[in-house]
C-alpha cells in the first residue's frame, strides 16, 4: 500500500476516500481506528494516512489535486495534506 495523503481529520479522509472509492479506487484507512477512538492523538501519529495499491497510486495523487483544487480557499485541504 501507499500512502496518497495525509489529513489532520476524520472529515477530510472520509471526503477522500469517498471520491476515490466512486473512480473505483479502493482505499485503506490505517489509522482509522485511532482517529475515531482517541482523536486527539492525530498529530502525535503524523495525521490520517489515506493508502491505495501501488497501480492505483498515480491516479488517486491526480483525483485528490483536483478535489484540492476545486475547493474554494477557504475549504482547502490542511498544510499536512500531501
């Protein structure tokens, strides 16, 4: 698996893994379980990693800059989104 993005909430991720999931790209969430349990460990663990299958990588990085980028300012992705 590889990581594609990291987000500071549970919020952001799940909008992530929504859009990749309906260009059918399947997502794993490892740190999901910690985020939804003990949330305020999210910056201690580096933040909510969002991986996909190495074939699917290149697509998920090109669907998440244009999620990014069809945000309004405002609503963009947090500084550790990558």
């Amino acid at each position: 698996m590889i990581t594609v993005a990291t987000c500071n909430d549970s919020a952001s991720v799940q909008l992530v893994k929504s859009v990749l999931n309906d260009s059918g790209i399947a997502v794993f969430i490892p740190d999901e379980n910690t985020a939804q349990t003990a949330p305020y460990l999210i910056f201690a663990i580096g933040g909510i990693r969002i991986q996909v299958t190495q074939e699917n990588a290149e697509a998920a990085r090109a669907i998440i800059a244009q999620l990014d980028a069809a945000s309004p300012e405002s609503d963009r992705m947090p500084p550790a989104f990558t």
